[in-house]
C-alpha cells in the first residue's frame, strides 16, 4: 500500500476537504424525499371509505444516493489535480532550467527525450514554476545558442514542437548563453545530454551547477549511439565501417545499402559483440548495383550520424570519346561521334580526344567510334587501364574493318575484299530478343530497329557465352570478353546510321548505358572550385531541399568543412556529379560522457512519465451526472422508460457488465457478421509489428477515401485482421506487408487462405523491400525471405510479370508502372486460366510499400514521405490502388471488350 501511495500524489490537496462535505450530502439527501408521483385516477369515490392510516415519507433511494455521493467525491478528486507516478519535488524554489542536446546523437532516442521534455514541463506546471528553455545547438540560420524564460504551459507546446538539428552541440556558446543569463533565483536545472562526449561538456556541467542544482539525464544503460563512420569502395567490393559509443552489451545493427530512388539494394545484419565500438562491413556487389549505391544507412536509426550519403553512387560516370577523323568533320551531324555525344549525355560526363590524352585523365569508359589500328603505347596503356576495372567500347565500320584491328573480344573475319571485312544484306536483318547471359536483357527490342551491314566473328567454341546481342539469324551483334577487372565490348555495326538505325532508337540509349554501368568508376581529385548544395539531410536522416541560409562548399576544401547550419549534412555540386559531406567523416571519436563529478544526480530518458488523472475523473463525474439526471427524470415520471430497463442500463454504465451475458456473447457475432456480408469493404493483416499495423491501417483508410472521391465504389471502414482466427471471405481485396517477424501460419489458418484464394479474394503481398520481392540474389530482404516461406505451404500456380496486356494496368485508370513509397520494380501475379476466377488472379505480389504511399490522416493529409518521384509518384499509387479494388470487384470486364465487335456480329445474326 505504501509502494502505491508513493506513486500518487494531488497538485491542489486542500481541495480534498471538500471530501468532508460527504456526509452532509448523504443526510440533505437522505432527508428530502423525491417530488411526489401524480396519477389521474377518475372514479376517486372509491377510495373516499378507505381506512386512514399514518404514512412514512417515501425517501430516495439508496442506489441513487451512493451515485450521487460518488459523482461528488468525483469531483473533489478531479479538482484535486491528482497525479500518477509523480517526479520528486524539485531542490530549490527557483525556475526550471532545461539545457537540451539536439544534435544529431540525440536524434536516435528523440521521441523519448521529448516525453522526458514533456513530464518536467508537467512538473514545473502543477507546481507553478517557470521554465528556462536552452537548445545546444546553433539554428539554422548560424544564431549561437540563446536562453528563452516562458510559462510551464507555452514550454509543453514548445518542446512538443522541437526536431533535432544535423550538426554537433556548440557547448561552448551554451557555456556563454548560460553565463548571461538573467535568473533571479537558484534553478533546477535539467540537461538532457546526447551522452557522448564532446569538448566543452565538462565546463557546461560546472557552470550549470554554480546556477543552481543540476541533474544529467542520459540514455539508459546499454542503449547507444551508433555512426557511420565512412563508406568507401575498392573495385567491386563496398566497405562500411560502423561504430558505437556503448560497448558494455551485444547489440546487433542492421546496415541497408539503398539507391536514389529507394530501393533497397542489400541488407545485412552486423553484430557488436560486448566490448566492441567498431565494425567493419565488407561485401562484393555486382558492378550494377555497386554504382547504384547512394545511401547506406542502420535501420532504426534515424539520425543523420547513422547514415552516410555516397559520391554519386560510389562511381563517376565519365566517358571518353574519340572517332572524329577529318573526312567525318565535313558532316559532323552524320559522323559516329555526334550520334554517341547524344546517347551518352543523359548520363554521362563526356571527354573528347585522343586516346593518349584521354588515358592521362580518369574514366569510367572510354568509346572508339570506327578506329582501326592503334598505336603499340597507346594499345599497352589500354589493355593495361582494362584490367584495372576500365570499359572499352568499340563500334565497327569502314576503318575497323579494312585494318588489322587489334584489342577486340573476338576475331574480325577478313573475308572477301570487296566487302571490306564486312557482311552486307539486300534486306536489312533485325534483333532478336537478348540472350539471359547479356546484360541487355529485359530490354524490349523494337521490330523497327533493323541492321543492314556488319562485321562478322570468326566462329569459335566460346563465341555464344561472348555474344551479348545477335539478329535473328543468330549472327553476333555485340560480343564483349572480361579482362581482369574490366570489359572489352565490340558492336559489330557501326555507331551513326550508315549500317543501321540503330543510333535512331532509345534502346541505343539503354544499351549504352547498361554497359557504363559495368565499370567500377573513377575517382578524380579535388578542384577549386565552389560547389552548391544540391540536397541536404534534416535532423531525423532525411533528404530535403536546402535553405536559403546554406552555402557553397569549395571542393578542395570540402574534406576539412566542419557540418553546421552553413553547411548541413548532404550532397553539394550538380545532381549527376555531386560530393558528399557525412556526418560520420567529421565526427570525433565516439565515447560515452564521462569526466562529470560523481555529486552530480543522475537519471535516465523515459521511464514512467506523470499522468495527471485530473480530467479523466472529472469526466467520469459528468457522465454519471449524466445518468443521475435521466434518472431523475425518470422518478418524477417525466421520462416515460421502463424501469427495469433503465436501471438495467444504469447498471451497465456504472459498472460495465452486460445484462445478458449470452447476448453479448452471441449477438455482436452475428451483428458482425451480417455487417460484414452486407458491406464493402478492404481489410489488411495484423503483423504483430505496432509501426507496421498502424501506416497498413492509415493506407487503407488513404485507399478508402480514394475510392469513395473516385469511385461508385463506397466502401466502409477497413478492417484488420488477424489471419489465425479471423474469417477472410468477406473481404475482396486484402493488403498483407511481410515483416521480418511474420510468424510461420498454422496449419487451419493456411486451408483458411486457400479457401479465400480459391473463391475469388484478392491478396496483394507487399515485403516493402525495394519493388523486386522476386528478385534473387543476395539482395533479397526479409520481407522477400518471409513471403517465400510463406508462399512455399500454398498451392498457387506460375507467376508471371504484370505486362502491358494484363487487365490490372487499364481496370480504371491506363497505367504501366505501379509506385509506392518506392518507385521502380514490377509486380508478379498468378498465371490463370481466363475462365477461372472470372480472370482475376487471387495473388498480386510486389514490394514498393503502397500502404505508406496511400496513408493519409482524418484530414486527407498524406502520412509518409516518399522516396523518388514526389507528388506524381503517391498520384501513380493512388491510381494502382484504384485499379487493384476494382480489378478485384470487376474481373476481366475489360478485357472483354475486345470481344465486342463479335459479339454484335452474331447478334446481328
């Protein structure tokens, strides 16, 4: 009992002598009868012969006297301004001084530091204290740390509102603010440390003790700060070192490698044994993905520390090219180069020359356009720069194929001379689809896209495993061999349009780029040179547009720019070719605070916050005031109810019970049941994850009222699910996202989804991974890995790639991507027969996290923010969530619609 008194405490204990006025209550009511009862009661003779005899008042009823007593000591307690778990009271009679820490250390326990903010401006409130506010850190506009004297009630609003900041604690402007500070009285102050140790920590500790009394509130014991120190790569291998400020406890970080726009492009646990701060993550990534890698961040973490922006994805794209002889440069706009110039600009930085100056600078690949022979020093330094992890590209014609051209991954037939070397057709040969072995494949070959001369290959055993594109009678079209860490690639047509119109089309485009991509990258030195920012990280980790306050960095300086509000974390230079300022290049060594006198109280962030009880009592007394005046309204008959009923249901309001127990046990079943047949409506799974469930729940309410703006379709409220016990049948579209904790499904909850899946419902399956859950490899996240298991106990036919002539892109809206809050990917449904289902495949898999893109609060605000293609990317969600509802309600009906110039045929007939 005194363990639970000493959590409990009043902010007004005189109020409670109004307790002592219960008695009198109790007799002023026990005393004063109800008003009398009138009954119309014409034939009143018969009651005129009646014996008379003496009457007790009738007195109120006992029932109605306890209510009333309790709604008055309801009162008293609400007024009372009772507390649950309150703080200590505080040791001196002056302000409450706050000194904050939000830089980007605390911004990996924020929301915590923010309750602990919220329950010391509650404390200074109940005991009328004014509070001092005095943020660490600089603003972003380069304004040094400044104390702010307010109310306990403004500061609560305040604080509630402060994000943290990406840079590093000034402490010694908070050292200044703090020593210019105008406080009458001795302060309780509170510092809310980061908990690492950084200069000038130990003066602030002093200085805060001499204006009053201090106490340290630090992460619990075993929670740390963690920090990408530096990512770097070295051909084809990526290495991340990760470190830590706590090595007391064994602590696991999961470290994700993300592109541009999002997608995830490998993940991996790490695991800090006790005593460890750093580790080291090493992985060989395809050279694809290598040179999409533009974040790498640690997962739940979000801070700008505990992630590290990469130099345009770890590569420089920049190609040299050289061609141009004198003949081509009376038609420039008809010469190879011109052609190449326009393919190769989208995306790369391009350098013209010969190939002896070209090799003095760094590329990522170098392009020969129609180039025979080359000279012996320049060949040496050639094959040299390939084996080093260089690109060479050589495009056929006239020069390549009358000389004895070296450097090539295939020999060059040197057939008859009247076709120079080459092979010519009457009638030009097309493309045929692209072997699995090329990396080409996936592109959509165009039936326009035609050759009309080429030079050929002299057969050999390993010419397939070489050719990477060939025409349709098989011939080789672009051949490529591997030399050390690089490639050498041959298009055996030429790059203008005198052998083909190739260079006309966009595949030229695709394919050019596909193969830039293969080189590992450059690495180029520092100029002087002013660099703008291009985008910038916030306090949380997140990508935003910089501020009119931040400035250009200079690139030969950049290494040495400490981050702060002038120059934030991010990226500065152009979108295509931009340097990366890291919070973990600039940070000092990372090391719990430490250095502080022993004297000094200590405490932890969070805990168990004060909880005033105040409004909720004082709430439950006007709801039994409520009641107390239906019933007595109900005793002095100006309420016509049936007695029992009304005490019945007094009853139930006052203590909660239901009056029939086997109504409520069976009649909200059977109420749901026949809600749930009657109405439309979308339902997702419970995951056991609260973040998961609560953005799955905020989507499809954002689907929801998509649907009723749109649509004829008027669904109802969506439902959740819990896929062990709950019925499926009366749902037509439910969204199911994979959670690395999905547990495995029991046996009866597995024949209930098959029977859902057989009968016509729609699951889409989202592991919000990066938009390829069916993607191989090494790169397959857990929501991937948990799908596949899932997907292994149920009979389901092949999947098939939803393609241009699949209903699901024109059910409603006409569309060929399908984005959520990751853009990019495709999306797998079952392969059926169109007579079963109606055509509608009850499976629909994909992984770009569609509930986050269609999330919206009450308001219709949208939730979460997304990673690529802004507003148009969540509109292009909206209308693939459309489109999946009504595919799901409609079946194939448009696809039908190919059928109805026959069907009016026969019934013409």
């Amino acid at each position: 009992m005194s363990a639970l008194l000493a959590g409990f405490t009043f902010g007004q204990p005189l109020i409670l002598l109004g307790l002592l006025s219960l008695p009198v209550i109790w007799w002023l009511l026990k005393a004063t009868p109800p008003a009398p009862e009138r009954i119309v009661f014409p034939p009143a003779r018969l009651i005129f012969e009646m014996v008379r005899r003496e009457e007790t008042p009738h007195r109120t009823p006992w029932w109605l006297l306890l209510l009333r007593l309790l709604i008055a000591a309801l009162l008293v307690f609400g007024l009372a301004r009772p507390v649950l778990n309150p703080g200590g009271a505080f040791s001196t009679s002056g302000p409450v001084l706050l000194i904050v820490d939000d830089g980007w250390a605390a911004a990996q326990s924020w929301q915590d530091r923010v309750a602990t903010l919220v329950d010391l401006t509650n404390r200074a409130d109940r005991e009328e204290r004014a509070v001092a506010l005095l943020r660490t850190t600089p603003d972003p506009d380069g304004v040094a740390p400044k104390l702010e004297v307010m109310s306990a009630i403004q500061a609560r609003n305040v604080v509630r509102a402060i994000v943290p900041r990406p840079w590093a604690p000034d402490y010694a402007a908070t050292v200044s603010a703090l020593e210019n500070a105008d406080l009458d009285r001795a302060s309780n102050i509170f510092w809310l440390t980061s908990g690492i140790e950084l200069d000038g920590a130990a003066d602030l500790a002093r200085t805060a003790r001499r204006l009053g009394s201090l106490t340290v509130i630090d992460r619990a014991a075993g929670q740390s700060v963690m920090l990408v120190r530096s990512v770097d790569g070295e051909g084809a291998t990526v290495r991340a070192i990760i470190e830590r400020d706590a090595p007391s406890l064994p602590e696991t970080a999961t470290v994700t490698f993300s592109a541009d726009d999002g997608r995830i492009l490998m993940r991996r646990d790490l695991e800090f044994a006790s005593g460890e701060t750093r580790l080291e993550l090493s992985e060989t990534l395809p050279v694809e993905a290598l040179n999409q890698v533009a974040r790498v961040s640690i997962e739940g973490r979000d801070s700008p520390g505990a992630m590290a922006l990469v130099d345009s994805g770890l590569r420089r794209d920049r190609v040299g090219l050289t061609g141009t002889l004198e003949p081509e440069r009376a038609q420039p706009l008809l010469s190879d180069v011109y052609y190449l110039k326009r393919a190769l600009g989208p995306f790369a930085e391009i350098v013209e020359g010969e190939v002896a100056q070209l090799l003095d600078r760094p590329l990522s690949m170098l392009v020969l356009a129609d180039v025979g022979q080359i000279v012996e020093g320049d060949r040496l330094r050639l094959a040299d720069w390939i084996e080093r992890g260089g690109v060479l590209l050589r495009f056929a014609g006239p020069r390549l194929a009358e000389g004895e051209a070296d450097l090539l991954p295939v020999t060059i037939r040197q057939g008859d001379r009247t076709l120079q070397g080459a092979m010519s057709w009457s009638q030009p040969a097309r493309l045929a689809p692209f072997p699995e072995n090329s990396p080409f494949r996936g592109l959509t070959v165009s039936r326009d896209i035609s050759v009309s001369r080429q030079v050929l290959a002299e057969p050999t055993l390993d010419l397939p495993e070489k050719t990477w594109a060939r025409l349709e009678d098989g011939t080789p079209l672009v051949t490529a061999e591997a030399r050390g860490e690089g490639w050498l690639v041959l298009v055996h047509t030429s790059a203008n349009t005198a052998w083909s119109n190739l260079a006309l089309s966009g595949l030229f485009v695709e394919m050019l780029r596909r193969i830039s991509a293969l080189s590992i990258g450059i690495e180029e030195e520092a100029r002087d040179r002013n660099l703008a920012p291009v985008r910038v990280l916030d306090g949380f980790g997140r990508s935003t547009e910089p501020g009119p306050s931040v400035r250009p960095v200079n690139e030969a300086e950049i290494a040495n720019t400490p981050v702060g509000p002038r120059h934030p974390p991010g990226l500065y230079g152009e979108p295509a070719i931009a340097r990366a300022m890291n919070i973990g290049a600039r940070a000092p060594e990372l090391a719990p605070l430490t250095g502080l006198p022993d004297s000094i109280r200590r405490n932890v962030i969070g805990g168990q916050p004060e909880t005033n009880l105040g409004p909720a009592l004082l709430t439950a007394a006007v709801a039994l005031l409520i009641i107390d005046l239906l019933l007595a309204l109900m005793l002095r008959g100006l309420l016509r109810l049936p007695r029992g009923g009304l005490a019945a249901g007094a009853l139930v309001l006052l203590m909660g019970v239901p009056g029939d127990p086997a109504a409520a046990q069976e009649e909200p079943v059977n109420k749901s049941v026949v809600a749930a047949a009657l109405d439309t409506r979308l339902a997702y799974v419970l995951t056991g994850n609260d973040a998961v469930d609560s953005m799955s729940a905020a989507g499809m309410f954002g689907l929801t009222e998509i649907m009723l703006a749109r649509t004829s379709v008027e669904p109802e409220s969506p439902k959740a699910l819990d896929i062990e016990s709950d019925e499926l049948i009366f749902y037509p579209v439910i969204y199911w996202p994979m959670t690395r904790e999905q547990p495995a499904l029991s046996d009866p909850a597995i024949r209930r989804l098959a029977a859902y899946l057989r009968t016509g419902g729609v699951v889409l399956f989202d592991t919000r991974d990066d938009g390829s859950p069916l993607g191989s490899g090494r790169s397959a996240g857990p929501g991937t890995m948990r799908l596949r298991q899932l997907l292994s106990r149920i009979d389901i036919g092949p999947l098939d790639p939803v393609g241009d002539g699949h209903v699901l892109t024109r059910s409603f809206y006409l569309m060929d991507v399908f984005p959520g809050r990751f853009r990019g990917g495709r999306i797998w449904a079952e392969r059926l027969d169109s007579s079963a289902n109606d055509g509608v495949s009850p499976l629909i898999i994909g992984g770009a996290d569609w509930a986050a893109a269609w999330a919206m609060d009450r308001s219709g605000r949208p939730i979460a923010a997304l990673r690529g293609g802004g507003e148009r990317q969540r509109e292009m969600a909206y209308r693939f969530g459309v489109n999946l509802v009504m595919y799901a309600l409609t079946g194939n009906y448009k696809a039908d619609q190919v059928h109805v110039p026959a069907i009016l045929e026969r019934l013409g007939q």
